[in-house]
C-alpha cells in the first residue's frame, strides 16, 4: 500500500521512524517496540539511513523484514550521499525487490559531521529533487522528501529553501515530512506558503518527544529549528530530576500536537529512536489510537 493511501483520510493519522539496528540487542529492542505500536495501526514506519549509506544494508534489511514480518507500511529512506547513480539504481531495486515501495528521497547529511560542507560524489546526483526523479523512473514508487519548517542549515534564506522544497514536490513527490521543530509557527508558516505556490502534497510534521534534557537541546541544533525560550524556560528547571523532566517534557510535545491538529495537520510524524513507549502514550493522550482502534479509521 502506498503511504498516500494511508494518510488521505477524513481523521488524522500517525506514523513512526525508526532506525536500523546494530546488534541483537538492538533488534530486540527494535521488534518490541514495533509489536506494541502494530495494534495502534500507524500509518507507515520509515527506516533511516546512515549517513554515506553507512546503515545500507541494515536498512533494506530492516526495512524488508517490516514488510513481510509486521502489519505496518513500510518506508525506507534513501540518500544520495557518497553514491553513484548505479549504486542508488542498486539500492532502489533493493527495495523494489523486498517489496517496499515507499521511500523517502533526501540528499542526506556529510558523513561525520551532518552540519559539514556537503559535496557530490563525482558520479553521483546533487539535489533531492534529481534522487526524486531517479526513484520514480525505476519503478512505481510512492516518494517522500523532506522538508525544513525554519530552512535548512545550509539554506542562504527561506525563499531559496522553499524552492528546493518546491522543486522536489515538482519532481514527483507525493509527500513532505519535516525535520523536527518544537513550536508550530514555522510549520504553518511553511505550509501556507507551499500552498500559495500551488503545491498540495501533504507535509507531516516531524515530532520528537521531549523525555530527556539531550533531546531537548541536541535536536533543534541538527534541524536548525529554534529552541523556544518559553521552552527552555519551562522545562530546564528539571534538569536535575528526570522524570519531573519527562512529565513535563511529554505535556509540552502533547500542546505542540493539539495545537497542529486543531489547525488540520493530516498526520505527525514521531521520532521513537526505537522504542514506543512515548509514541504509545502520545497516540492515547491525542485520541488517536483510540480513533484507530475504535474502526473510525
């Protein structure tokens, strides 16, 4: 099923990225958190992909095996870093092959340093929207591309940033998911402006869980969102007691929610770095898997 399918629906949806594991213990980890989140039904799980392609093989792997061993949708993501054009095609038949046929096409990050200087690979593709087309000559793909509610970090201003976002939707995308941001303003800001160009692929927001002080400072810093200060004020005074900072943490990403709701975001998009705790306790206080299970869906 293709993810499209999967979030044009009359109520809103979640979905939830995971990572790729790397040990036993990890995909333990992994498959424990993707059974307690099948019965809430996402609408798709996405799979990253390491920087350089460091994760590729884990990724197809990972991602193959939700396809034929769980009830979700799959996504796997693809970036065009460190690759040649015939090792995309490669990746891309992977996938075709192991029966996923969702990916999220970015350009990807420096390998080591994800704010570095990006360069091409002399045989491979420079922007997203170049990897877009790629995907969609290959095979019948529904492809998502990201986006960048406060720019991207190397972007020189937000008009140049929206006609990257603008030249990917154009390019074949179905569908945007934005990197994560911890107040609504820039995304609705983005939206808006992604609809006055004439663009109507649906962009879900990507929505972290604010459990732990690292998250709340190591995330905006790699997205290039701001740190609110109303944020920071009303969640650093628990730097020292974990789990005040959990509470407190877990009522703020539930506002940040509601408040994307209410203005009739079709679906968020929950960063769970392999577990399911924090996504399976947003879900319920939203009422969304409530909605799901009770058939409204």
């Amino acid at each position: 099923m293709k993810i499209t399918e999967r979030i044009d629906r009359d109520v809103p949806v979640f979905s939830v990225e995971f990572m790729p594991p790397k040990d036993e213990v990890g995909e333990a980890d992994l498959w424990k958190a993707i059974r307690r989140l099948e019965p809430l039904d996402p609408a798709f799980a996405s799979v990253t992909y390491g920087a350089g392609g460091s994760s590729r093989d884990r990724t197809v792997r990972t991602t193959a095996r939700i396809a034929s061993d769980s009830t979700l949708v799959p996504m796997a993501h693809l970036t065009a870093v460190s690759h040649t054009v015939a090792e995309l095609r490669h990746v891309i038949g992977e996938y075709a092959a192991a029966g996923v046929r969702n990916v999220l096409a970015v350009r990807g990050d420096p390998p080591g340093d994800p704010l570095g200087e990006w360069v091409a690979h002399p045989e491979g593709l420079i922007y997203a929207d170049e990897l877009v087309t790629l995907v969609r000559r290959l095979g019948d793909f529904c492809v998502g591309v990201a986006a960048f509610p406060y720019g991207h970090p190397r972007s020189p201003d937000e008009d140049s940033d929206l006609e990257r976002l603008v030249a990917k939707v154009r390019a074949g995308a179905d569908f945007a998911i934005t990197q994560l941001f911890l107040e609504p303003e820039g995304f609705l800001r983005l939206r808006d402006r992604l609809a006055a160009v004439g663009c109507e692929a649906p962009m879900l927001p990507g929505i972290m869980p604010l459990t732990t002080l690292r998250t709340l400072r190591r995330g905006p810093e790699l997205s290039g969102a701001p740190l609110p200060p109303a944020v920071v004020e009303r969640l650093e005074r628990f730097a020292d007691d974990p789990a005040a900072f959990r509470a407190a943490g877990m009522d703020v990403t539930t506002e940040l929610c509601t408040r994307l709701l209410d203005e009739g975001v079709r679906g968020l998009h929950f960063y769970t770095f392999n577990r399911s705790t924090a996504t399976t306790e947003l879900v319920h206080r939203l009422g969304l898997g409530a909605r799901r299970e009770a058939g409204v869906a």
